[in-house]
C-alpha cells in the first residue's frame, strides 16, 4: 500500500511540472508575466488536491492489480513461510559456507 507522505510528494513534483507548463502557456499566448504567475498558481492550488485525492481513490480500485497467493497456505501456516524465507536465506552458497552451516546446525 502506497503511504499519504508518498502520495503527497508525487503530487507536488507533478504540480511543479504541470505549474511550469501552465505558466508557460499563458504566457506564451498572452505576453503576461503576472497572469502567467497567477494562472500557474490558481491552477496547481486546486489540482493539487484533485490529484491527490485521485491518487488515494486508485489505491482502493482493485482493477488491474495482480492478487499475490500463498501457495495454498491458510494464514495460520504464515509462520512456515517465514521460516522457509529463513532457511532459503541462510542457505550457504559455497562448499566452506555449507560446512560452517552444517557445525552450527
């Protein structure tokens, strides 16, 4: 799950980019520094917000997210994962690390 401090900070660098363009824009066809600014401005305040909630919105769509299984465990055999992940993990992966595991084990 994606945090709020993540969703916020890729709506703010979207904004600056999207602030930039809007500015240039009206400037562009209007010759107006201070409209520009102002255009800009207005614009990022409220799509700031729009885009965060939108952003937050797709996190509760389930469409076309990938459901990630078990293998068939129920949740109570979750402990056996984690003690395979451990196993796989400390697993040696050279002739002298399997004889040091091997003492140890």
């Amino acid at each position: 799950m994606e945090s709020h401090k993540r969703s916020i900070t890729k709506a703010m660098s979207w904004r600056i980019i999207a602030l930039t363009i809007t500015i240039l824009t009206v400037y562009f066809f209007t010759g107006d520094e201070v409209l520009s600014l102002g255009a800009g401005l207005v614009d990022s305040a409220i799509k700031i917000f729009a885009y965060y909630g939108h952003e937050r919105l797709w996190i509760k769509v389930k469409f076309g997210l990938k459901r990630v299984g078990t293998g068939g465990l129920e949740l109570k055999d979750q402990s056996a994962i984690s003690q395979e992940i451990n196993l796989q993990v400390k697993t040696p992966i050279n002739e002298e690390e399997k004889e040091r595991y091997d003492a140890r084990s």
